[in-house]
C-alpha cells in the first residue's frame, strides 16, 4: 500500500522511507484538524510514497549520494581558476597583489614614483605561495571524492521490492533495509522492526552529535507484530 507523508527540502543524504527530509507518518487520509491536511492544510505538501514497491520507486526524493567535494564542474567550479580566485578571500593577498601592481606601475612609469625593488620579488612570491596553496586543495579535493566514492558504494541489504545488496547511492524512498548489529546506516530512516523485544534499537549517534551514549528508537507497535516482533522478544 502507500502512506501519505509530508516533505520538506531533501537533506544531504535522502532518508530511506522518508526521503526529502519526511519527518512523520500518517494514516490513510487526511486528518481535518491538522495544519497539514484537510481544510487547514496545503495540497501540495503531501505525496503519496509506496512502501517496497517497484512501481514509482525513486520517483519522491532525491538521489541518495553524498558529495563533499568543493570543486565540481558540473556547478561550473572547476578547480582552476576557482582555486586561484578564492585565495584572494584573503587579505593578505589582496594586499601583496596590490603593492606588486604599484611596483610595476612604478617600473613602467617612473615618473610617477619611484620603487626600491623590482615587482617579480612581491608578485614572484605571491604566485608562488597561490599555487602551492592551489596544488594543496586540489589534492584535499581528489581525498574528500575518494571518500565519497568509498561511502556511497558501500553495500547494504534491501528489499526493493525483491531482497538484494544495493549501493548507498542506490537506495530510494520506500526501500526497506535490513541493518545488522554494528552496521552504519545508510540514510535517514524509520524503524519498523528489530530483532529486540517489541522492536526497539539502539542507535549510536557518536559520528553526528558526538554523544557516546546510545539513543532509544521504537518503532510503532503494531508495525513491529506485523513484521513478526513480539512483546516478550
């Protein structure tokens, strides 16, 4: 079947069933005393999102990679010139940059003043701190794709509809994923069912927050009979 979801701007990485940054689920309908259904609510806030199906499946939400990277070509940001242009950000920069040109002002114009050096010893410096500056980001750069690349491959086991290992990158709104004891998740997502006595799980949240602690997730009771939990575990 489907569920009625409400959708806000998809976060970095699109979440599992509520991808588009779905916070909540409701029943069949609309309720008419909610600020987001019924007389009091807006249309166009809702969509309809089936739940392990292969019909429409990827069609709500955004594409599930990750990417950290700074320069992209597809933004029309490529490396050069962008990595040469953002070091003027810098105030000292923008100050070298100046007095090498009143330096070679003065060398072509010598009745306007006179300089003491020679601009190549100001603006020779310069370049050279730019572009080892500019090689250095680059390299940071091909790093953080690398570990995208490595992120958004990870494996992980899904129905979607059928049960299969999928990528990250592959995983779309209403795929319901298997995660074992330990493993990280790969998007945001809403707890059916767990191994554990009424389907509760213990979330580690150390990477996001830096809390050690564990975080307490329910999923909703009758869900979690459904899908085979029992109150006793």
């Amino acid at each position: 079947g489907s569920l009625l979801v409400q959708v806000s701007p998809a976060p970095p990485r699109a979440p599992v069933v509520s991808s588009g940054g779905m916070r909540r689920f409701f029943r069949r309908g609309s309720d008419p005393g909610s600020p987001y259904g019924g007389a009091h609510g807006t249309a166009a806030r809702w969509r309809s999102v089936a739940i392990c199906k292969a019909d429409g499946r990827g069609s709500v939400g955004t594409d599930n990679s990750i990417s950290t990277v700074k320069y992209k070509l597809s933004e029309f940001k490529p490396w050069f010139p962008w990595s040469i242009l953002e070091q003027f950000r810098r105030t000292a920069n923008v100050y070298y940059l100046v007095v090498s040109a009143l330096m070679l002002t003065a060398e072509q114009r010598p009745d306007l003043w006179v300089t003491p050096y020679e601009s190549w010893t100001t603006a020779g410096v310069l370049l050279f701190v730019m572009i080892i500056t500019s090689i250095k980001e680059g390299v940071e750069d091909v790093k953080r794709y690398n570990s995208d690349m490595r992120e958004n491959n990870n494996p992980v086991l899904a129905r979607a509809p059928d049960k299969k290992t999928l990528r990250w990158k592959e995983v779309a709104v209403g795929d319901i994923i298997i995660v074992r004891d330990r493993e990280p998740l790969p998007a945001d997502a809403v707890l059916l069912t767990s191994s554990a006595a009424n389907g509760v799980a213990y979330v580690d949240t150390a990477n996001i927050d830096g809390e050690t602690n564990l975080k307490l997730k329910e999923a909703p009771l009758e869900v979690a009979k459904a899908m085979g939990a029992s109150e006793d575990g």
